[in-house]
C-alpha cells in the first residue's frame, strides 16, 4: 500500500517518470525471476547439506547428552529423561 502512495506522489510530481517505473517494473520483475529460483534451489542444497552434516540431533535440537533425549547409533530416538529417579514407574 505505501508503494502505491510513493508511486502516486511520484505521478504527481514526475508523470513521466512515474509512468515509465509502471512499464518497466514487470519486465524487471520478469529479468529477477529466474534469480529468485536460484536463490530457492541454492536454500535448499545449503539445508540438505546441513542436515547431512550433523545427523544426529535430538528433537530439541542439541546434540546427544544436552538434553532428556540420548541417541543410539542405528536405531531412532529413545527417550530416556534424566529428572526421573529410578524407582518411580513411568
């Protein structure tokens, strides 16, 4: 909305100017597309690659021993919380 206030203002002062922004903003728009699908695809290889580095993480996001959960290599997350005393059932 206040884009299109700037652009009144400028129509205002500068008709031409304004009218020429109007024209060449989709072919601009149109030029940057393909970027923004670069910049799409180069976010999501630098997500896999950073998954890929650290394979191990809890749910909570730190690494193994931080928090409740513990991580057995080849198995998936067993819960195992570390506030519980031994003798209380779960």
């Amino acid at each position: 909305m206040a884009a299109f206030f700037l652009w009144c203002i400028l129509f205002i002062l500068c008709w031409p100017i304004a009218l020429l922004a109007l024209v060449l903003y989709p072919i601009v728009w149109l030029l940057t597309l393909p970027l923004r699908v670069l910049g799409i695809a180069v976010h999501g290889v630098l997500g896999l690659i950073s998954a890929l580095e650290r394979p191990y993480l809890t749910p909570c996001g730190k690494p193994c021993g931080n928090c409740g959960f513990a991580v057995e290599i080849g198995t998936r997350f067993s819960v195992e919380p570390r506030y519980y005393p031994k003798d209380v059932p779960l």
